[in-house]
C-alpha cells in the first residue's frame, strides 16, 4: 500500500492502527500536561525568590 493510499485508506481498528495512534496521543498529551505542572511550578518558585530578593534590596537601600 502506497503513502496515498494508507492516507485515504485509514487503518481498521481490527489493524491496530486507532488504538495505537490513541495511545500515542494519550502518552504526548499526559507528558505535556506534566511539563506544563513542572513549568508553572518553577516559574513559582523564581517568582518567590525574585520577591525575597527585592524585599532585601529594600530593605537594604532603607
């Protein structure tokens, strides 16, 4: 089967081709949502040092 025609011809389920490209995506999609959570955590994290860090400062120029 060419390129063309497993494009127009998708896989069965019976072939495996939907449950495999099913968990695929739910794999990319549940390891995005985990970069996202770590991300937001981090940016957290920076934020409540950077604030730490300017209340030093004021304190200091005070």
């Amino acid at each position: 089967m060419s390129v063309a025609e497993s494009i127009v011809h998708l896989p069965s389920w019976e072939d495996g081709g939907y449950g495999y490209t099913f968990f695929i995506l739910a794999v990319m999609w549940s390891l995005a949502f985990i970069v996202i959570n770590l991300l937001k955590k981090s940016e957290k994290k920076q934020r409540k040092l950077e604030k730490e860090l300017y209340v030093e400062e004021s304190k200091r120029r005070d």
